[in-house]
C-alpha cells in the first residue's frame, strides 16, 4: 500500500521530525503493508502552528466557500472511493464490501451533508434587541480510532471546516493510510494550506502532545472512556473544551409484541458487523422469558452463518482482549451457544461470532465493553424490568427497540438513558446527532448538532 514518509503540514507533505516509524499490519494474514512516521510533540507543534497561522483567513472565509471546498472535497472521496475500500481492507480486515457498502459510501454521505450544512446554516440570528453570531471556535485537534477509520475522520474534520475552524488530525496507529489518503484528497480539493494538517503517531506520544497543547482550543476525540477521562481532565486544567465519543453496551430491547425472528436476526448481524468493533452495537439483546429460548436458538443458528463472512479484529491485541472476555463469560456461568474463545483460523486475528445465553446483567459480559463480535442475551420478566436492566450500566451510546406498534416502541425508548435508539430497525441517518449519555461521552457528532460543537456564540447588543 502506499504511504507516505512525512506529516502533511501547511499544505505539503513534510519530514519527520524523528526516525521512528509505525507499521501498518495487515489483520489477515499478519503481513506488514506500510509503514509512517511516528509523530512527535515537535511534529505536532508545527502542524498545529500552522493550523493557528491558517485560522483567522479561513474563519473569514464566507460559508459558501467553505461549502465549495467540502462539496469538492466529497467529489474526490467519490472519485477515489475503490482505492478508500481497498485502503481500508488492506489495513483493518475488513470484508471489501462492507469496506464499498459502508467504510467508504457512509463518509461521502457525511462529507456530503456538511458541504450543504455550510451554504445553509445560519451562522447569526437576532434575538430581541441583539444580535447572535455563531463563530469558530479556532484550532481543531481531532483524535480519530481505527474501527471505522475515514467515517470518524470526515465526522469531525467536515463539520470543524463547515464551521470556519482548522484541523490538526493525529489517526489511530493500526490504520493511518486512510488518513493519509483523506490528506491527499483534501489537498485536491482546495483546502487552502494549513486548514487541514495530518500528524502520524502513537497515542501516548503525538495524541497525547495534541490534546495537551496550548494552541489547541478543542480536542474532538473518539475512543475508550479510560482514554477520554485523561484527556477530559487535561482540557478541563486548561478551560478547553472537549468533545468525547467514547464506549458502549447497547441494549437490543425486544418486547412480546415484536416480530421475534427479525428482531433477532438484525440484532445478530448489528453485533457481528465490522467484527464487533462497533462501539453503538446492540451486544446486550434483551427478550421476554416466555420468548427467551426460542430467541436463543434463532441467534446460535444466526451467529452461525458469519463464521465465513466476518473479517478478523484489528489486531493481536484486540483478539486477545475479546478472546479474554469470552472465557470470562463461561467462568462467570454464561451459557455459550455459537463460538467461544477458540482461534478459527491458524492465521489472522480472528474471532469466531460467539453468542451466550442465560446472562444476568450483573457479569462481566454485560457490563464491560468487549468491542468483538460477542452477543449477550438477557432474560425479563416485564417492561419495567426491561428497562432496569437496559438502563443498568455505566454507558448510554445506542440501542433498540423492537415492538409490534411503534408508538409502543418509541414508548419505551424515551425511557432509555441513551443517546440514540433504532425503532424496528431505524436506518442509519447521517444527519441525526450521534453521542451519548453518561459514560458514553460529551457532545455530539453528524448533522447541524455536530456543527455546533466546532462553534461558539457571541451576542452584540443594540
């Protein structure tokens, strides 16, 4: 795969500052594809510098041409959208069409959307005797995971750009040459020098120098919660705000009246999509004890048919981890039905799609999150006992509700504690907000509520 050797600062691809370099593995067979530098706080210093230099001409840029550089840059990821799927393949394991369907087509969606929001939003407002400006909030620095690389780079660098800001985006490690390839399309499509920056590294190092920074005013990150409270704490010593979108376990809520089988089936696949590295997946699937063992055995014999069809997780780590958690749930009691800790192949970091029954809600499994393509499946006696259950964890990033009237869906889903429930298998929306309750983090990403994280408010009184 390609890669580039240097930092894309101010416009250009730069040196690094040192000689370390990251490779890039692939998760199937284990094989080193690329390798990129491995940012300092010196390589981060200079890209945010330039970010500071580019800020104030690309705040006064007028929203319609700042639109025009999004909707171009959204013609190039179109353009480029086979070399995306194949980037993302090649570095995360993911199955190339799930790569076409959703790791390439869902960020021009959103490249799409913002390119619109930024003709059209309305950056001030009268408000009786005063006047109400919305303006950037300045210097952007983004902290993107691997799990759905380019989307979680487009949700935040498009509505940072909308919003008149600049950019200083610092990837996850496992899968920097899709940042790298989004930096060349920036590039194509006009963004003027500095507006964008792209920084390779380590967490610990680069992400870490980014959050800290002085001249940073926001840090947008997606990750684990551990992660996200130390950069919390950071921004918090320095008054700087923060936008976190951060860990999951989602409850799949299926009331009697629902369509049982279909509840079930798009439950499982929601869980097995991406391997499990969903952070909004539905892991918890919660069913009436009169319908419990036939939902059980609707989604062994479902869990089965992905054995072939999931792709590995990211890495020797994360198989670890998840592979882990699956021995904890047999230690703890769980009834295991499909998969188990078990490799199913000799190469690779593959996990087998593993389902347990007989989970109460006070196990490891149904707590933590395990971030592979492990089911939980939960028993309740009643609607109330439901929703303790569903409730009941540190997280509210997603979930589901399935019902035979919607109405008496959506019933139930305004008492989840959570930031976004699918109603009967709701379509993912690009313009509904993301984000979530508790744990789960602070603010919201996609839409005009993800563009008003980027801004800031400024009255002037008549």
């Amino acid at each position: 795969m390609k890669a580039h050797d240097g930092h894309y600062i101010d416009g250009a691809w730069r040196p690094a500052a040192g000689q370390d370099g990251i490779d890039v593995v692939n998760p199937v067979d284990e094989q080193v594809i690329g390798q990129v530098p491995a940012g300092t706080a010196e390589d981060v210093d200079a890209a945010v510098r330039a970010a500071r230099a580019a800020f104030p001409a690309w705040a006064a840029t007028p929203p319609a041409e700042r639109a025009a550089r999004l909707s171009a840059l959204r013609d190039v990821l179109v353009a480029r959208k086979d070399e995306i799927a194949e980037t993302v393949t090649a570095e995360l394991g993911s199955p190339l069409k799930f790569s076409e369907n959703v790791h390439a087509a869902v960020p021009i969606a959103v490249a799409g959307s913002y390119a619109e929001l930024a003709a059209t939003y309305a950056f001030e407002e009268k408000a009786g005797n005063s006047t109400v400006y919305l303006e950037p909030v300045g210097v952007v620095g983004a902290i993107t995971p691997w799990n759905y690389p380019l989307h979680q780079i487009v949700a935040k660098v498009a509505p940072a750009l909308a919003a008149g800001c600049t950019v200083v985006l610092k990837p996850a490690e496992d899968t920097p040459l899709v940042a790298q390839l989004f930096a060349e399309a920036v590039h194509e499509a006009g963004v003027p020098a500095g507006v964008f920056n792209l920084v390779t590294g380590l967490g610990p190092v680069a992400g870490q120098a980014l959050a800290e920074h002085p001249g940073v005013d926001l840090v947008s990150f997606t990750g684990s919660t551990a992660v996200g409270r130390r950069i919390g704490a950071a921004a918090g010593a320095a008054v700087k705000r923060v936008a976190l979108e951060l860990g999951g376990k989602s409850a799949n809520v299926i009331l009697p009246s629902a369509d049982l089988a279909k509840a079930v089936n798009v439950g499982v696949a929601n869980v097995m999509s991406n391997s499990g590295q969903t952070c909004s997946a539905w892991t918890r699937m919660l069913v009436h004890g009169d319908q419990y063992e036939e939902a059980v055995e609707l989604a062994a014999t479902a869990a089965a048919k992905y054995g072939e069809r999931i792709g590995p997780v990211v890495n020797a780590k994360q198989q670890a981890r998840v592979r882990s958690y699956i021995e904890k749930g047999v230690a703890e009691g769980a009834r295991l039905v499909a998969g188990g800790p078990e490799s199913p192949r000799e190469q690779g970091y593959f996990v087998s799609p593993t389902v347990f029954a007989d989970v109460t809600p006070e196990m490891t499994i149904a707590q933590e999150e395990i971030f592979g393509p492990v089911l939980s499946i939960l028993r309740y006696e009643d609607e109330e006992d439901a929703l303790r259950i569903a409730n009941g964890t540190v997280y509210g990033l997603a979930g589901a509700v399935w019902a035979g009237e919607e109405a008496e869906a959506v019933a139930f889903a305004r008492r989840m504690d959570t930031g976004q429930v699918d109603i009967n298998g709701g379509r993912f929306n690009p313009l509904a907000p993301f984000g979530g309750y508790k744990q789960s983090g602070v603010g919201r990403e996609l839409g005009t509520h993800g563009l008003a994280e980027y801004l800031q408010t400024k009255s002037l009184q008549f």
